[in-house]
C-alpha cells in the first residue's frame, strides 16, 4: 500500500468502521497490499472488515447491488 493512502487509515477510522459491524475486542490487521484486511469478533463470530481507498475502487465498483 502505499504510504501516503495508508497514513490516511487512522486506528480511529478502523474502529469506527468495525463498529459498524458490532465488533468487540481488538481489531487485528492481517494484510494490507491493496485493502485493508482485518479480524474482529461480533457477537461471537469471526468477521473479516476489507476496507479500500477510493483512488482503487469507485463505490459501485465496492457496493454489490443488493445493498444499495
């Protein structure tokens, strides 16, 4: 990734956006080439959070249709 996007990616921003997802417990980071991939637990489940900077991927791109 490169490191002007990823000084973009404040913890704060990653725990807002987990929190979206009910997440507790410590947001792990398991990879980041061209996302952000992390590890957090809700409500007793394993969930993975991908998040992209929007130079890579327009929203359509991301947003499968069934959410919009």
């Amino acid at each position: 990734m490169e490191e002007s996007i990823a000084s973009l990616l404040r913890p704060e921003y990653v725990a807002e956006a987990a929190s979206q997802w009910n997440a507790t417990g410590e947001t792990v980071l398991l990879d980041e080439v061209t996302n952000f991939v992390y590890e957090f637990k809700s409500q007793e489940e394993r969930r993975i959070l991908r998040l992209t900077h929007n130079s890579h991927h327009t929203e359509d791109e991301i947003v499968p249709n069934w959410i919009g």
